[in-house]
C-alpha cells in the first residue's frame, strides 16, 4: 500500500517517516521547496530526537521520498494523508481550516478512484464532512473514503508516541476506509494497542477533548502552586499525592509558567470557539485559556520582582527558550511572553537555548543569545529557569554564583533543590514552595 503525506510538519513528517518505518512505501509533499529540499539531503527541518536517523535508514531502504509534485504523488497512492497547518485564525481563536479545504480541492483532482483519504490535521467537528464535500463536489463520478486519524504526538517524544502510543482513534464511514487505517496500523495492534474505530465527529471531537483536558490539568496544579505559596505547602509533594490516584494520575501535573506550544494553545481556543458557535459554551476551557494566559505574565512580574523595586537597568540570565525541552518550537512558549516584559521594563537579558536559537532569534529582538549556559550567568543579577532542559540540571551551582553579580535565581520549572541552591550561596524562588535563601 502506498501512502502520500500531504504537508511535512511536525506531524506530516513524523507519521509520514514512522509509516515507511513500518515498511510502506510513504512520499512527503510540501509546497515548501526549501524545506523538501533539505529533506531530500536527509536534514530534518525540524530537531526532534531520532527522526533524523528514521529519514536516513528509510529513504536508503527506498520507503521514504519526498517531492514538490502533489499531483504526482496522490496520483500514485493509494491513501492519502491530510497533515497541514491548522493555526489559530486572527480575532475570533477558530481554527483556520483553509489549507486543508485547498489540499482537498487539489486531491480531488488528481486522485484515483478508490483513494482513502485521512484527515490528520487537527480540524474542528464537521472538518471531514465537509472535505468529503468539497471532493465529492469536484469529482462527483469517482469513489473515494474519507477518515478521521488524528494524532496524539508529543514534541520531544514524538516516534516513541506514534510507535507506541496509548491508542490510535479512527474515525470511518465506510468499510475501504476502515481496512486501509487497519491494515496501516496493523504493526501497533500486534503490541495490543487499542484501536478504537467510531465516527467521523467522534474522532474530531476526541482530539480536541483530549488537548483540551490535559491543559485544564496543567492550569490547575499551577492554581494549587499558587496556593501552596500562600499557605506554606509544596506543590510537587501534593501533586504527588492527588497522582497516585488512579483516577487522576501524574502525568502534567508539573506546575510552571503556563502551557505553550503547536498544540495547547490553538487547540483550546479552537474547541472554545466550536463550543460558543454550537450553543454549547465550554467554560472550563474558557477559564483554561484565560488563567493561562494570565500566568506567563505573572510568571515575568515574578522575576521583576526578585530584581527588587527597581529592576531598570539591571540583568536577567534566562536558562530555555524552547516551550519544553527536546524540541526547537517556540510557538506561544513562555518566553514569548516573559522575555518581552522583562525587556519592556529596561531589564537586560541574556539567554541560552541548545536548540531553539534558530526559531526564536526573530521573534525576541533586544535579548542577546549566549552560547553555553554558563555564559548567561556572568554579571547577572537573576538567573531564571523557563525550559526544563536536561543540560541545565546539572550546572554547577556554586560556578554559577561565583558568575553572577546578584544571588537569586527564578526556577520556573522546580529542576533544583533548594537545600542545593542554598548551599551555593544563593537565594531560591521556585513555583508552589516558599522561597528559599539568605533573604528569607
């Protein structure tokens, strides 16, 4: 079976570089020229830990290409997959749904009878309904499929997700369709993994749920942080305990400076917009997005605050850029909001980031970037923590004392432990304990 992914973002090119891992014969199209490009080099245009040695041993083993001519590559498939951009659409938050429309004009021409087609884009309900639609309209003589596959990746862990991930939601209408994503998945349901087959609107529904849970989850223990602060408690010790419930569990339960990224953020305010239009307001996500929109900037004023009453003038390390770590996206992280409010009032900042540099340089105009961590500590008052990356754990925090010319540092991520960062000689501030230091 042959498999054309249409777009090679991030979760075109991980599904389309994971499926010719599985052994099908998968081609990559992008409109994007430089970016097909760079991929016929075997370069990844993304940093995702592993995909760069996926491309290489799959296109070598003749499973992978990757071309401009869209029309050529449905022409040859025999399931073709939807993976382009979804972005928040400017003044209402709606998913912008106009590049899936165009892809679906564009297979209507050139596909051939009996062609299944996938939505994987993340769309709103209704989305394949009217793709179906507008295929249909264009080729009303030729019989196709159409599905819904949406994804549930992870940055930074995205190939062991779709390798092995927790289920795979399949959304059908028909028995071809409902064949060809079994007989795509058929790898993952010999490791027992749920494949949970229902409705074209179950499925877009499911993926928006999910998102949209997960990021209530992390509002909320930033809410109990916020307690735990006023009344002596440690976020990290109740987190774990409310965890260890099966019915709640520990996963993003993680208190920090808000949620960012591809996926969160539009995502919410995608499905609130789909509640307001359909009668059926969703007010958790509603508050979701507005208390996390409101904790970033509290996350900055925090910071200010550590420089003390007049922070003009004086200078913040700041340790992470990327919205988590293992990944170069920047989109709607922490830092975004952070590092523009810290220099709107006179704080010079200096930052380190191992791969998010490339992505963000733009979008921070007045921060300077340093090369090694260490480099961001020399002669700063502050030294704060937005990216939990594994090089940071590990810094010597007596070194980085000696460096700086305050003694504070922010930790927005909890990756140190008080006791040390004491022992260095420096005060600590972290999210949901009591500060920590010789201040306090």
């Amino acid at each position: 079976m042959r498999v054309t992914m249409i777009g090679t973002g991030y979760v075109g090119l991980v599904s389309g570089v994971c499926f010719s891992e599985f052994g099908f014969d998968v081609t990559c199209v992008d409109i994007d020229e430089a970016k097909i490009a760079k991929l016929k080099k075997l370069q990844s245009p993304i940093y995702e830990p592993g995909l760069d040695d996926l491309i290489a041993r799959n296109h070598e083993a003749g499973h992978l290409t990757f071309t401009t001519d869209f029309d050529a590559a449905v022409a040859e498939a025999d399931v073709v997959f939807i993976a382009v951009g979804t972005p928040s659409r400017r003044g209402d938050g709606e998913a912008d749904l106009s590049y899936v429309f165009e892809a679906a004009r564009r297979i209507a021409h050139a596909m051939r009878p009996e062609t299944v087609v996938v939505i994987k884009s993340t769309v709103v309900v209704g989305t394949c309904r009217k793709v179906h639609e507008i295929i249909e309209a264009e080729r009303p003589d030729v019989p196709f499929s159409i599905c819904s596959n949406p994804e549930f990746l992870r940055e930074g862990s995205a190939i062991e997700d779709f390798m092995r991930p927790d289920r795979v939601i399949v959304g059908v209408e028909d028995e071809r369709g409902e064949k060809a994503l079994r007989q795509l998945y058929r790898p993952l349901y010999l490791r027992e993994t749920p494949i949970v087959v229902t409705t074209l609107e179950n499925a877009e529904i499911t993926k928006y749920a999910a998102n949209a849970f997960l990021a209530m989850k992390i509002t909320f223990i930033n809410e109990i942080a916020n307690l735990c602060e006023k009344v002596g408690g440690d976020v990290q010790q109740v987190a774990s305990g409310i965890g260890l419930d099966n019915r709640i569990g520990g996963k993003f339960l993680h208190a920090g400076p808000g949620y960012g990224g591809s996926c969160f953020p539009k995502d919410t305010n995608a499905f609130a917009a789909t509640g307001r239009n359909n009668g059926a307001p969703q007010l958790l996500v509603e508050a979701t997005i507005a208390v996390n929109d409101a904790r970033k900037r509290d996350m900055a004023d925090r910071i200010l605050e550590a420089l003390g009453p007049n922070p003009a003038g004086k200078t913040v390390g700041v340790l992470g850029i990327a919205f988590k770590p293992n990944t170069d996206d920047v989109r709607d992280a922490p830092s975004l909001v952070i590092v523009p409010r810290l220099v709107g009032a006179g704080v010079r900042v200096r930052a380190h980031d191992p791969e998010a540099r490339e992505q963000a340089e733009r979008l921070l105009p007045g921060m300077e970037w340093c090369d090694q961590p260490y480099e961001v500590t020399e002669g700063a008052d502050a030294v704060a923590v937005l990216t939990e990356w594994n090089i940071y754990r590990g810094l010597d925090l007596k070194r980085m004392a000696d460096k700086m010319a305050g003694d504070t540092v922010v930790d927005l991520r909890n990756i140190y432990r008080p006791e040390d960062v004491v022992e260095a000689g420096l005060n600590y501030i972290s999210i949901g304990k009591k500060a920590y230091g010789a201040d306090t």
